[in-house]
C-alpha cells in the first residue's frame, strides 16, 4: 500500500501561483512536479477559496454563499413538507371524529362560527 503524500503550503501556492499566472499548462506542472490534474485543480479551488491563508475570490465566496443559501432553502423546503402533512393529517382526523378543530376552524366559537342561539 502506498503511502499518501503530503505537501507544503509553500509547495502549493508555488504550483498554483506558477499555474494562475500561465507560465506553464497545468500538464506541465502536473509532470514537473508528480502531482495529478485532480490534485493542482483541487489546491486551485482551495486557493480561490481563501484555503491557503490568502484572501478568498470575490467569486469564490459568492460561491459559498449561495452554497449555503441552497442548503438553507433544502431545510426549509423539507421542515414546510413535514408541516404541511402534519396539518393534512390532523385535519383529516378531525373530519373523520367530528369534532371541532382546536385551531379555529368554521365551526368553532373562536372563528364566530357555529350555532346561534
């Protein structure tokens, strides 16, 4: 079994920086330095995103945020389901008892609703 590599923030920002500045294709850095495509657009990606103690791209943390938003919007579409049938299920269970609802529904005195006497 392999061991796995590890390397230096230095030899990264090296990479990226020579990579970002176009002295070399990312196919010749890839070969100069032994490294996979996937790990010199992974550090890339890091870099742009303020991973290597630098500032993160504007681009970048827009990213983020809408990544963040997106999950936000997931959680609240799921909690909005999970409500929406508690509520079909407990109006379903009134129908089927004939009782009031507690919630103020047509036939309950807090709606003025019922009978009059």
């Amino acid at each position: 079994m392999r061991n796995q590599r590890s390397f230096s923030l230095e030899f990264k920002m090296e990479a990226i920086q020579e990579l970002l500045s176009g002295e070399s294709s990312p196919a010749q850095i890839c070969r100069r330095y032994n490294i996979s495509s996937s790990l010199i657009y992974h550090w890339k990606k890091q870099y742009s995103r303020g991973k290597f103690n630098n500032e993160p791209t504007q681009e970048a943390a827009l990213k983020d945020r809408v990544e963040q938003l997106e999950k936000l919007v997931g959680k609240l579409t799921l909690e909005n389901e999970f409500l929406k049938k508690g509520l079909q299920q407990s109006l379903s269970q009134t129908a089927r008892n004939g009782k009031p609802s507690r919630h103020g529904g047509p036939s309950s005195p807090a709606s003025g609703g019922g009978a009059i006497s």
